[in-house]
C-alpha cells in the first residue's frame, strides 16, 4: 500500500490498481479511482458527472455514515456532528484495504464520543486533524490519539506541525514523500508520526 499526501485532508491510499481518494478537491484525479471518500459534506469537490464516462468508469462517492463494500474494500462511516459556522456534516471512516485498517478522522472539531473511539481504537493507521483551530485543539487531537493507540499517525489539516508532534512528545520527524507498507510491516500500538509532504 502507498498513501501520498496531496495537502489539507486530501489522501490517495493506493495498493496495485486500486485506488481511493480522501477529500479530492477536484476532479482531474479521479480517473482510475474507485472510491472517494467525504469527510465533510457538501464535499469540497464535485461529483463525478454520471453522463460524462460510462457509468463503470465513475468512481463510487461515500459521504455519509454507514457500511460500504467495493471490489473487496470495506468502509464505515460515523457522523462526528453537524458544525453550524460551516453549516456541513462532519464523517469520520474506517477503511479495511488491503489487510491494513485505516481510520480518517477528517474535518474533526471536538473529541468523539467514548463509544466511538471503542470502535475505532483497533486502527492500523489513523489520519488525524493536526493543526488546531479551527479544528479539534492539539491537545484534545494528542489525548485522543492516546486512547486509540494506532501503530502509524498521519498528521493532516496543519500549517505548522510541530505544537502537534510536541503534544505526542516528538520533536522532529523527517518528512516523506510517500509512505510505503504491508500488514506484516506493522507494530501494533507503536504509535508512530509519519509526516507526509
């Protein structure tokens, strides 16, 4: 599996000809995806048009809480609220490719619910908000990140990273263009920051 950094919260996670993009804020990318997966809704990019390709071609759009199943990739939605400044829904996933789980935590402004962050604490990976204001504070993003103890953290959604990285008693961490793994590469709870540029 590869997941590449495209800014914000926008993520490719790709493993052989399988493809998914998180928060795509166009469309030039969507050509040989399967998924795309919203965070926040109204998304920040557009819909494929149904008309445009033939219908196989176009990716399938999750946005919403719930279960999906696509050519073996298994996704669930949780809503983590309804934020009134913004006026858009806010979805958290859990993504099962290729034997990795991935948690996405999106567009994040306050910590989960305990509930939740039971069904979410068994993750391989977790994709977090890391820059504060106006999304969930370092702090809270830090405690958080404790409880579910993930083997690998992506920070995303920062300008600068470091008050996030020092919240999890880092100092540096040399970024990377692309992070490169298999299941078997995995230490459970290691807790590890991968920084993607």
């Amino acid at each position: 599996m590869i997941i590449t950094h495209q800014g914000g919260n926008y993520f490719k996670i790709q493993s052989g000809d399988l493809a998914i993009l998180v928060d795509p804020e166009n469309q030039r990318s969507y050509r040989g995806t399967q998924i795309i997966v919203n965070t926040i809704k109204p998304a920040l990019a557009e819909k494929p048009d149904d008309g445009a390709e033939e219908q196989s071609a176009q990716p399938i759009w999750i946005d919403n809480q719930g279960e999906y199943e696509v050519r073996g990739i298994r996704v669930q939605g949780w809503s983590t609220g309804f934020n009134p400044k913004t006026k858009r829904e806010h979805t958290a996933y859990r993504v099962l490719f290729d034997e990795i789980s991935i948690v996405i935590l999106g567009a994040l402004t306050e910590t989960l619910n305990p509930e939740l962050v039971s069904e979410l604490s068994d993750a391989d990976i977790v994709i977090a908000p890391a820059g504060g204001a106006p999304y969930i504070a370092q702090q809270a993003i830090a405690k958080l990140i404790r409880q579910m103890e993930p083997s690998i953290i992506i920070p995303a959604l920062y300008k600068d990273v470091k008050p996030f990285l020092k919240e999890l008693d880092q100092t540096e961490v040399k970024p990377e263009e692309k992070l490169v793994i298999k299941k078997k590469d995995i230490i459970e709870k290691a807790m590890k920051i991968c920084v993607l540029q």
